[in-house]
C-alpha cells in the first residue's frame, strides 16, 4: 500500500523508497517513542540512515493525495488547523510559545500547520501536508496575496505563504479552504483570495454585518448606495433571509438562515449562515454566524464543510497518540518536518488499510496489528522457519491478533 502511492512521483531512488517503506512500518510499529534510536533497534537500518534521509525534501501532498481516491465523488474541502507541538530546550529552529487549544494557553514548544482533505459526506479527512511555524523574517518586496498587510512577517503572512508553497497542487484537489473563526480576518481572506481560493470560516459574535441594497437607483450625484441597515442577529429581515431545516446528522433538524449580505470587517460581501448552536455547559442557545466568501455555495454545504473540519482533529490527536507526533529529538528544521508528516501520513497508511479489512479496526488496533506481524517476522526469522512456512500453520491468525480489540 505505501509503494502503490509512489506511483507517478519523479524522482523518487528506489534506495529512498525503500527506506521510506521501512520508515513507514515503524511508524506503525514502534509500541514506545519513536525516534532515530528507537528506529535502529526496531528496524534493519542503522541510525545515521534515518538520521540522513530525513534530511532529504519529499512531496507529501503528491504522496499524500493518492489516499484521496476514496473520495471520489464527494463534496471535499481542504482544512487548515495550527497545532501545537510541546519541545523543550532552547535551540530547535522555530522554538517559542504558541497557543495551545488543550491548555487554553500559550505554551513553550512548536506549531504545525495542518493541511487536509476533508470529506463533507463520509465525515472523514486525509493529511496533505504540515508546516512548521518558524519565526524568519523575509527581506524584499513581499508577495502579493499578504502585500496590503501592515506586517508582512506575522503569524497570518505565515500561514498564507504556507498554502502559497503548494498552490497549484492544492487547486487541483479543491479550491475551498476551511478554517476555524481565528482566520475570519481581512488579511487572511483577502490572500486566500488571492491565491484563488474561497475561504469557509465562522465570525466573531460581534461581528458587523450590514443588508445589501436591492432598491432602484436615485439618478442623485455621488456614490451609489449599496447597504440598507445592520443586520441584527435577534431580529432578521424575513424579506432578505432565507430559511431551510438543516438534519444535523445526530438525529435534530435546526433551521438555518441564509443571505449574502456585507461584512464590514473583511470590506467585502460574504453569504452567511445564521444558526442556534448550543454550547457545552451551557442551557441557552446562542446564535452564531458561519460564511463563505463564495456567495453561491449553498447554506448547507457551508455548515457540511464547516463542521466537518473537525475532522483534522482526529488526525492530530491520533498523530500524538499513535505515531509519536511529538517525538522528535532533532534539531534540525528538515529532519522535524519530515518527521511531522511522517507521523501524519502513517495515520493515513493506517486508515486506508483499516478501510480494506472488513474488521471494525481503529488506528491503535491497526498499529497492534502490524507490531504482532514483525514480532512474528522477526521470531520465524531467529527460529530458522521460513515466513511463508508459518503462514500455513493454523496459530498464525491467533498470533497476528493477539491484543486486537474490535476486531470480529
């Protein structure tokens, strides 16, 4: 499965593809950390042949989109998320606080930003890519999707080079992006934008939006008018908003209020829709506002989209938990971004390979399964007995399960 998703990559040495299918395994092998040192002692290679080739550039969006192909068909977004990785020590390039959504705080460590498929009608999603978040100035005319910032090095110009790094290749799989109501700021929509994407996204509870003017011309001199009123959550116009129930998919229909109306803080017109969310720990329901800066997609595919961008969530959970996310011990800027989506793509690995059995497998029940397979391997291989003489005989399958939950 891992070899099959090089097919049509230029440029690959058959010695990196089979020290990335080796690499690969261990990610899905490794019960402990997994590191250069835990990699040698587990696998066939020495440490300075991981430690080397994780130097090495590699297209994990070309690679990555081949575990795609079951969406096929569906209404797919691409999803962004920063993550926050915990490091210690001082010296790791890009080392400094970011925000961390667990601990609702700054912490010291590393941040990733995620890209991803996501699946509005199977709920799922695919990693693409991760980028650290590095603190380097750029010198020189700045480019023109983050040109009308004020600060061309911030946080928001960082994410947008980040997508701009792999546009072409994006577009061809979607040109609608994701992205929680962090990025619903004029900056970011206008470069997004730019780089021809359409951005999905929810505002702030205070945002102002204004009606747009649909009445006839005066014929007086000056600007023409184009607004007719703020537009005030608790007391819609009827004549300008659309309604529609919406299934949830958990068993609940809630009506959603659509119109393409005016956000005054991104200065352009956006199609919003207006509905009553319940939020945790709380008895009354609040009103909150999801948009699209593509007036033409429906309300339902927006809220679809929106909520299915949660999925990248699990994607980096199971990263963190399964395929040591925040495991790597290098310093090095390379060797931590290949490690980072190698982590990602091996839950890609792992789910594609749960989708063929016909057990109900989960990413830990998959990572059990593989380690059963090479301790096996590797006790036939100690004994003297031949792998494929082992595979005849009737405690195989017992032994290849063993620890495996879930799995009838």
């Amino acid at each position: 499965m891992v070899k099959y998703a090089f097919n049509g990559a230029a440029k690959i040495t058959k010695s990196f593809q089979t020290f990335f299918i080796e690499t690969m395994i261990l990610y899905l092998s490794i019960p402990k950390r997994i590191n250069f040192m835990q990699m040698s002692r587990f696998g066939d290679s020495c440490e300075s042949r991981f430690r080397q080739n994780f130097q090495k550039e590699f297209d994990w969006v070309g690679y990555n989109s081949k575990f795609t192909s079951h969406m096929a068909g569906h209404r797919i977004a691409l999803a962004i998320d920063p993550s926050h990785i915990d490091k210690s020590g001082r010296h790791t390039p890009g080392v400094g606080y970011f925000w961390s959504g667990c601990a609702s705080a700054a912490k010291h460590g590393l941040e990733i930003l995620d890209i991803a498929v996501i699946d509005a009608d199977k709920k799922d999603a695919v990693h693409l890519k991760a980028v650290q978040t590095v603190d380097t100035v750029k010198v020189g005319r700045p480019p023109k999707y983050i040109a009308g910032m004020k600060n061309p090095n911030s946080l928001t110009a960082w994410y947008l080079r980040a997508l701009a790094q792999d546009k072409d290749a994006l577009l061809k799989i979607s040109n609608i992006v994701a992205a929680d109501a962090f990025f619903s700021k004029e900056s970011f929509v206008n470069g997004v934008v730019l780089l021809g994407f359409h951005l999905v996204s929810r505002f702030r509870s205070d945002a102002s939006l204004k009606y747009l003017y649909t009445g006839p011309k005066t014929g007086k001199k000056g600007r023409p008018k184009e607004v007719d009123g703020k537009v005030d959550l608790n007391d819609l116009r009827m004549d300008v908003c659309q309604e529609e129930n919406y299934d949830d998919g958990e068993g609940k229909v809630v009506t959603l209020y659509t119109a393409v109306v005016r956000a005054t803080s991104l200065k352009r017109n956006v199609r919003v829709v207006i509905v009553d969310c319940m939020e945790p720990g709380k008895k009354t329901r609040t009103r909150k506002v999801f948009f699209s800066t593509d007036t033409e997609m429906s309300a339902k595919d927006i809220m679809d989209i929106y909520r299915t961008r949660f999925q990248i969530e699990f994607l980096l959970r199971d990263g963190k938990q399964y395929t040591g996310l925040t495991h790597c011990q290098s310093r090095q800027k390379e060797a931590l971004a290949f490690h980072f989506n190698m982590s990602l793509t091996a839950i890609n690995v792992a789910r594609a390979f749960a989708r063929q059995d016909k057990r109900n497998l989960s990413v830990a029940n998959v990572k059990t399964l593989i380690h059963n397979a090479m301790m096996i391997r590797r006790f036939s291989v100690l004994s003297g007995k031949l792998p494929n003489k082992l595979l005849n005989t009737n405690d195989f399958k017992e032994l290849l399960y063993y620890g495996v939950a879930n799995a009838a």
